[in-house]
C-alpha cells in the first residue's frame, strides 16, 4: 500500500446520480473516488453502503492504482469501474 495514498471512512450516496462517492487523501489532497452503481438499483444509501462495505477493498484497490497511474477525470475524480467480484 502506498503510504502517500489513504482512504479515510467517508461514503455518499449521490441519488440524483446514482453514484457511490468514497474519499482518498493523496499527499494531503482529498480526491474524491466514484463508483456508477446505476445498473445495481440501490434503492437508498443504507443499501449503497451495504453494497460497498461488501467489497470496500476491491474498490480501494483499484482506485489506488488508478491514483498511481494519475487516471483523473476533468473534475479532478478517479472513476472507478463497476465490476463483478467473486
């Protein structure tokens, strides 16, 4: 693990979008990770959180090497890709 990466333990719910928000600081920045979860019919946030406490690892994982390899959208956001986890 990247000591300069850390993801502090902050979820949103974005339901207009249906976009699950997590939260990395990176070298002191606060980077806001997300995850499109339209497709998974979250019905409310406690649903969302459940969903990503469920694989919260898998997630940060990859947001990480997405930081590492500096994959920002125009906003400043690493978008992670929804995936299937086994």
């Amino acid at each position: 693990m990247n000591q300069a990466i850390q993801f502090i333990d902050r979820l949103e719910f974005r339901e207009p979008d249906h976009k699950l928000v997590f939260f990395a600081q990176v070298n002191g920045m606060l980077v806001e990770c997300i995850i499109a979860v339209s497709t998974l019919k979250l019905t409310d946030e406690s649903h969302a959180t459940e969903y990503f406490e469920k694989y919260r690892f898998e997630y940060e994982e990859r947001a990480e090497q997405l930081i590492e390899e500096e994959s920002y959208n125009s906003a400043g956001q690493i978008e992670v890709d929804l995936v299937s986890f086994s």
